[in-house]
C-alpha cells in the first residue's frame, strides 16, 4: 500500500482509471464518521473495538504519516494501535472469509471475535 502525503479528492483520480476497474480494486476512500452509523455506540466506534480483536500485523512498525489522524475517530479512542490494523481494513472482499465478515457484523462482540479466533488456533 503507497500513501498519499497529501489528500486527493476523489473527482481528480477517478477519471485516471482505466475501464473496468473498480475504484475500490485500486484506490483507498476515507470519510468521517457519522453519527447514524451502525456501529456508533455513544460517542465510541465498536467497530474498532472489533478490529483490535484481532492480532497485530507481525510488521507493526512506526505508523506512516496520515494527513486523516488529526480527525480520526479510531484515532481519538484507541491510539496507534488502530493506525496499525487500519491497512487491514477493507471495505470488499473478494472471497468468502469467515473472520472478516464477524469483524464486519455490529453485532458481534470483541468476546466473540476472541473466541473464535481461539478455536480456530
């Protein structure tokens, strides 16, 4: 993954793209989070609760520069140990994954992701 030293606006890459692709094959979008969203609980995202549930990349290092931290609700609750998972997020998978569509699911809980990722050991 290459990041960006600056924020593109989608409307300047979109247009670059040959035929057929799909944005989301290629190009990582980042927004703010909303208040009407599924996983919002209070002021707090579950979503990333879920995700840290999850080991750390074995390649955890200094996190790059992110010009969206500043603003960034995972930020704010949780500290660079959502800067590391946050390559992993996806918003499309590709084939069936088991792990990552309980991660997805707001009714999951990080008790039940800690769970199954022990049995699955």
């Amino acid at each position: 993954m290459t990041y960006l030293a600056d924020p593109v606006p989608a409307s300047e890459v979109l247009g670059s793209l040959p035929a057929g692709i799909a944005p989301t094959r290629v190009l990582r979008f980042a927004s703010h989070c909303v208040s009407a969203c599924v996983n919002r609980r209070g002021d707090d995202c579950a979503l990333v609760e879920r995700v840290l549930t999850l080991p750390p990349p074995a390649d955890a290092r200094a996190v790059p520069r992110c010009h969206l931290r500043a603003k960034c609700q995972w930020w704010q609750q949780t500290g660079v140990d959502a800067c590391h998972r946050c390559p992993a997020v996806t918003t499309a998978t590709f084939q069936e994954d088991e792990l990552a569509t309980l991660v997805a699911d707001p009714s999951t809980t990080p008790e039940q992701l800690a769970a199954w990722i022990a049995a699955s050991d």
